[in-house]
C-alpha cells in the first residue's frame, strides 16, 4: 500500500471550478488543470522578492513586468497569480492592460501559513507554472531557494526558469547555467536623462510671465499663512482606485514623489481631505502655522510611520484666503479630552506627545474638514516652495502663484 502525502494547501481557482492539491514539496503533473481552451495553453508564474510600498520607485521592476507581458503570446498564454504574492495587483491590471487570460489563485489556509519552509503563494506559482519569469530576488532569499529547489527537482527542472540579468549573481555557478536571461528592449531604448515624472501629464501656464512674489510672502510674514507640505503617496491618490493606481504605474504616468504630488496639487487645484493618521476617520487637510523658514530645521524621518515631517515641497496659503472654511487649531489633548469633546469637533482632535517619539504639539497643526479649491484664490494668496533651485524653473510653469527656494 503507498502511503499517501498530507497535503501542505489547497489551491482553489477563482476563474474556473478546479481546486488542486499541491504537496509540501512541488505537485504532480497530474495535479494540472486544463487551460482555458484546453491543449496548446502555456500556464506562466511573474514571481518577485518583496517589493517596495512606493511602488512607482520600482522602476526596474516595473520595466521588466511592461516588457515581459507585452512579449507573451496572448492566444496561447495564460498568466498565473496569487494575491499574496509580490507585486500580484499589478500583474492583474498588466494582464488586463496586454490582453492576456490570467487565473488567480486562492489559498486555502491562514495568512503567513509556510510550506516546506517558503511562502505557500510563491511555492504554489512554481508548483503549478510551466513557465517561470523571475523579475527580482534578493540574495539568499526565498526566490532564490525557490529557483533552485524547482531546477534540483527531476519532475520540475524541464520548466524552463527566466531570470532578470541582475538576479543571476544571486544563484550558485552551477544554477547560473541552468536559467535563462529574460531582455529587457525598455532599458535599451531608455533616455538616460528622463527624470522621474516626465510621463505625467500636469498643464502649463501658456504665458512666460511668472507672477512675482508677494512683499508680505510668507518667508517675510509668516504669521500670515499657514502651510500644507506634500509627501510621497505610497499607495493611491486620494480618491484614486487601486486598479487605476495600477495602471498608471504600467502606463509610466505615475510620479508619487513629494514633487510628483505638488505638481498634481498644482494640476488639479485641489487639496484633498485625507483620513490618513486621524482618529475617528474624519477627512481633513492639514495645515502648519510653523514657520517656513524652520522647515529645513525640523524635518525629520519618522520611523514608526516611514515618512518624513516638513518636507520641503508644498504651498503656503493666507490664512486670510481660507475665511470661508471651518478653518480651526488642532485640539491636543488626552484621550479624556477626545471623549469630551463632541462629535462635530473630533475632527480637530490630536493627540499630545511632547519630549517623544514625535511631537506633536510642535507641530502647531490647523484643519479644514473637507477638500479645499485652489482655484478660488486669488494670484496673490498662495505660494508655492520647493526643495531646489533647479526645481523652481520646473514647478513655475505649471503654477499660477509664484514659486520659490525653501531657505
């Protein structure tokens, strides 16, 4: 009698009615679903390291996903994920973008459950591929371990197995030999002088008349305005959905950077109420009556959040421009002090660090709860800073309120 194996997971298709088990070490060709029209399909895994949150900073990766669809044969292909892998949302809306059939995979089992020592998603892709395209590894890492556990195997090792060129000094010499390259045409076509950005579409100003700075500008009257930084957006707009996120970063029309977020401020007029960090979930637009002159002084990483404070691009706007909205100084306090105040003031609540991991009260935080237009103010009630002299010719055209050099 053959002992049977306890199966690691099962995989259960969301696209058709096939569930799959798939051993602790890889499965059985038996264990292969049809493909979508049956004989002639190629079942391919896009597999990836753990990614960075600002996904628009993965430009190589990004590159390497752009070509590797566009090379797959659309009527013969279909293009395995799974969503706890690296990068899955992307290859989703790539997939839809190029055309190509895909079948999503879900794991019948808790988050962070492992197989064979390696993460069930990522160990489940190889199992069931007939094709294996590895965009990024990390030395020593999973993907690496999964690379050669998949050419060690005498079921598996005939599956061909593309590397990126920079991944190949993570394998051992003797697997080195054994992958293929996968080419990248968008590395050899690409202008070494683009600047991230380039690719986004932001209107300029059709006049070279700049407007000029005000005599009471921020810098001269601080007490006067009040300022709103921009910082990277690791994830969406406010707003935007994932999906479009997705795309943009596939159509290279996705600049996140603290200027890529100016200049769509700039664009869209609009400051948008964010409920990010606030407690209750209330949307809101901050301000800071802190000095612009002190930014470069007090901008610092916050670890615990993974951003800096103060960054040095933004608007600063009269406070004066901003009577019409419910334009209020935070209330710092005690979570005795959130329990008193009443619903319709919460939104103004923060919470009092001083001496610690940040603080708060020094930051000198104003709110307006909801969206605020741009497009409302006057020539003379906003001015716009940035981080480089370079950057005030690149940011000015695209705004209508003068820009200048954060000192």
């Amino acid at each position: 009698m053959v002992q049977q194996a306890t199966p690691a997971f099962e995989l259960k298709s969301a696209d058709t009615a096939d569930a799959v088990s798939v051993l602790s070490h890889w499965a059985s060709s038996a264990c292969q679903p049809a493909g979508p029209s049956g004989a002639g399909w190629r079942r391919v895994a896009v597999v990836s390291s753990r990614l960075s949150k600002r996904l628009d900073q993965e430009t190589r990766w990004l590159s390497r996903l752009r070509s590797t669809l566009a090379a797959l044969p659309t009527d013969s292909t279909q293009v395995l994920i799974c969503q706890r892998t690296a990068g899955a949302d992307v290859l989703t809306a790539g997939c839809d973008l190029f055309g190509l059939s895909r079948l999503t995979l879900q794991l019948g089992q808790k988050p962070g459950q492992r197989a064979a020592g390696l993460p069930a998603a990522d160990l489940a892709l190889f199992a069931m591929a007939d094709e294996i395209r590895v965009l990024k590894c990390r030395p020593q890492g999973n993907m690496v371990r999964l690379i050669e556990m998949h050419l060690n195997d005498p079921r598996r090792h005939r599956k061909p197995v593309y590397v990126a060129p920079e991944c190949l000094p993570c394998l051992s010499p003797e697997h080195q030999l054994r992958v293929r390259l996968l080419e990248d045409p968008e590395e050899l076509q690409r202008d070494s002088a683009a600047q991230p950005g380039d690719g986004m579409a932001v209107p300029r100003m059709m006049s070279t008349a700049f407007p000029a700075l005000p005599e009471d500008h921020p810098l001269v009257c601080p007490d006067d305005w009040l300022c709103h930084w921009t910082r990277p957006a690791a994830g969406p707009w406010p707003g935007e959905t994932r999906q479009h996120y997705c795309e943009s970063l596939l159509r290279n029309h996705c600049d996140h950077s603290a200027r890529g977020t100016l200049l769509r401020i700039l664009a869209e007029q609009r400051l948008r109420a964010s409920r990010l960090a606030i407690r209750g979930g209330h949307p809101v637009v901050s301000f800071t009556a802190v000095p612009l002159s002190d930014f470069r002084r007090r901008r610092v990483f916050r670890g615990h959040r993974q951003r800096y404070d103060f960054e040095p691009w933004g608007l600063a706007i009269r406070r004066s421009a901003l009577g019409s909205y419910d334009l209020r100084p935070v209330c710092y306090g005690s979570d005795d002090t959130w329990k008193s105040l009443s619903a319709a003031d919460q939104p103004w609540y923060q919470k009092a660090t001083q001496d610690g991991v940040t603080d708060t009260v020094a930051e000198q935080e104003w709110r307006i709860p909801q969206d605020v237009d741009l497009s409302l103010l006057n020539p003379n009630d906003a001015v716009v800073f940035v981080d480089s002299a370079a950057a005030v010719d690149t940011v000015q055209p695209h705004s209508r309120w003068p820009v200048l050099l954060l000192p």
